[in-house]
C-alpha cells in the first residue's frame, strides 16, 4: 500500500515512520527476549487505545467497558487454544478425557455445546471479530436508538463491565473462573511458549498493529470520519441535516469493539492465558486513561500513551507496588487538568511550531546565501 501525503499528512507521516522504525527494528534488535515480550503485551493495549480514538476522540463516545471487548476476544482465542490443549492423550488422566481441566473439576461430562465451534482456528477467528461486533450492536442498538449518550453511557459500559466479570467468575465450569483459561500451549501444534515462538508472534502483533492504524486512519479521513467529528460537536445540527446519528454512533462503538478484541486475541497468545482480571472496570479505566495520555484524538498517541503508560506501570509497581494506582490517578488528572490532549497535543502545539519555525529560519537564511553569491546582471 502506497502512503502518501493525502492519507498522512507530513506530521503522522513521521510518526508512522518512527514508529516502524522502533517496533520492527530497534526493539527487537536492542531487548531480550521476556522485555520485547513485555513490550508485546503493552501493545495489545495500543489496539484498544485505537478504537477509542474512532469512538470517543472523534466520535464523543466515552466507553469505559472496553475491557469487555478485549476480553472477549482473549476468551475466543483462550477457548480455541484451550480445546487443543485438551487432547483426550493429554487429559487422559482426567475423569472424563477430551474436556479442559477445569471442567473436569466441576464434574462436567461433556462438552459444551458453544464450546465445540471453537475446535475450528477459522471459526475461532471469525469470532474474534463477530462475537464482539455482535455485542457493541446490541448494546450500541439499546442505547444509541434512545438517545442515551455522555455520563449516562459510561456508566453503563463500566457496568456491563463488571456484570460481566461476575458471569466469568460465576460459571467457573465454563470459563474456568477467576483463575481464567490457563495453561495454553499450542498453536495448530506449534508451541506458543518458546522464545522462537513469541518472537514470531511479536512481529505478527505489530503487522497486525500497522494493519489498525492504517485502517484507523482511512475512517478518519472518510465522510463517516467527518461526520463522527461533526457528531461530537453539533450532534442535534447533524441529526437535523438527515443523518441517522444512532447508527454512526453503533458503527464506531462496534469499531472500537473489533480492534479491543484482536488486541485481547493477541495478548492470550503472548501471555498464555485469560483470565476475568482482564476485563472488568479497573482495567477499562486504565485503557482510557492509556489513551488520554497518548491523546485521544491522535491514532499514534493512543499508540504511545499505552507502551509508555504500561511501561512505567511496570517500573514503577516493581519499586512501589502500592503506590502505582495513586500514581495513576493523579497522571489521568494530570492530563485532563493540564494537556488534555495528551502526549499528541504537546506535540503539535509546542513540539512541531518550534520544529517548524527552525526549519523555516534555516531555509531563509540558505535562501539569503545563495541570493548573495549570486552574479549580478
């Protein structure tokens, strides 16, 4: 695909570079291999951080459930992994062979039957993606058609959030519970624990990543693009001009739904197991709140924010393991209080004016060096 000026303008289109530049070549040559691993899991996050920006940067739509989203597709990709995991020679121990473990715990006999599709990798792909969809439609459908929108939706992603987390926790002969899907090891029988193997699967994330920023971006500069931003500016002024505001709104809330889910699909293959941690209303804040400090208006900030903000979860839970969500309280203050355009907005609005207006001094004055060696007539 040929990136040119009109897809990126010269700004993204350094970032989009810089950011190819670190993720496929710096790091990996520079980090062991649990680091880039780590930075694998970060960037899991980044595809979350990604919907966010189409759904509440453009589109004015705050979510603060996405970690249904994202955990929903771990659970697909966690179920599928599961299945093969639980060969009737690898459970052979068990009472009855063939199911997973927890299962067998439960005194469960059988299968269940919205297990078995998941035997299939296709299948299992295409319900990362539709699974999901299905349930930001219904949820978007609910809401959106009775003008529900602002606080009023946060609050009621937050919690289907936490509705869901006691679902996963309750039915523990189903989705193994709080403990989650675990002991994952095998991919159509390549194993996903070794170093080789999660180095692959680190180059596949990133593909993947580029693959959403790309797509991201080419809804951004759409008319649908134009009209979510119109949407979160005038939203009574768009509905008056004949536009069906509800169903851009479901469009962008199930867009932001797909992408959470191919990052939680991702972060079960690069960690090994799924678990309700993951998907309740602590970390949906958290990935809010990556991408407010990347900026939520700005795809590569949302990029940004979550490699950073995890990064420094990570050093700084390691020193002050009790002190890290005080720590990230007051950076979510920070930023809506002081940049609330995040990382992004820093930026363009102090960054690059200064970048340019050297540039610009330095071609004047070239300018002036060549006007005066030039011959007179």
């Amino acid at each position: 695909m040929v990136i040119n000026s009109r897809f990126f303008n010269r700004s993204e289109l350094i970032g989009f570079l810089a950011l190819a530049v670190l993720l496929f070549l710096i790091l990996p040559l520079s980090l062991d291999i649990f680091r880039l691993n780590l930075v694998a899991k970060y960037l899991t996050y980044a595809f979350v951080g990604i919907g966010l920006v189409l759904c509440w940067g453009y589109g004015g739509i705050l979510s603060l459930g996405q970690g249904v989203f994202f955990g929903l597709g771990g659970y697909c990709m966690a179920m599928y992994l599961k299945l093969e995991a639980s060969s009737v020679a690898n459970t052979k121990i068990q009472s009855t062979p063939g199911i997973p473990d927890f299962m067998d715990w439960n005194q469960i006999t059988q299968l269940p039957l919205f297990w078995k599709p998941f035997h299939s990798f296709p299948v299992t792909v295409l319900a990362i993606l539709l699974v999901p969809a299905f349930f930001a439609l219904i949820i978007g459908a609910a809401m959106f058609k009775r003008r529900v929108g602002g606080v009023y939706f946060a609050i009621i992603t937050q919690a289907i959030a936490a509705i869901l987390t006691i679902l996963i926790v309750g039915q523990q002969g189903y989705t193994g519970g709080i403990n989650g899907i675990t002991d994952l090891r095998t991919l159509h029988g390549w194993d996903i624990r070794t170093d080789h193997a999660k180095f692959i699967l680190y180059f596949v994330e990133v593909v993947l990543l580029f693959g959403c920023i790309v797509a991201a971006q080419f809804i951004r500069l759409t008319k649908l693009g134009r009209i979510l931003v119109a949407m979160r500016e005038q939203e009574d002024r768009v509905r008056f001009s004949g536009y069906s505001v509800a169903n851009f709104k479901i469009f962008a809330f199930c867009a932001a739904a797909v992408f959470a889910a191919i990052g939680g699909a991702m972060f079960t293959l690069e960690v090994g197991f799924m678990s309700p941690s993951f998907v309740g209303i602590v970390p949906s804040i958290e990935m809010v709140i990556y991408t407010a400090v990347g900026g939520r208006m700005s795809i590569f900030g949302a990029v940004w924010g979550a490699l950073l903000v995890n990064f420094a979860k990570t050093s700084l839970s390691e020193s002050f393991p009790q002190l890290w969500l005080f720590g990230l309280g007051a950076l979510f203050i920070a930023v809506v209080l002081a940049f609330p355009n995040g990382l992004s907005g820093i930026w363009a609005d102090h960054v690059q004016p200064r970048i340019d207006r050297l540039l610009a001094s330095r071609r004047s004055k070239s300018a002036g060096l060549v006007a005066d060696g030039a011959p007179a007539e």
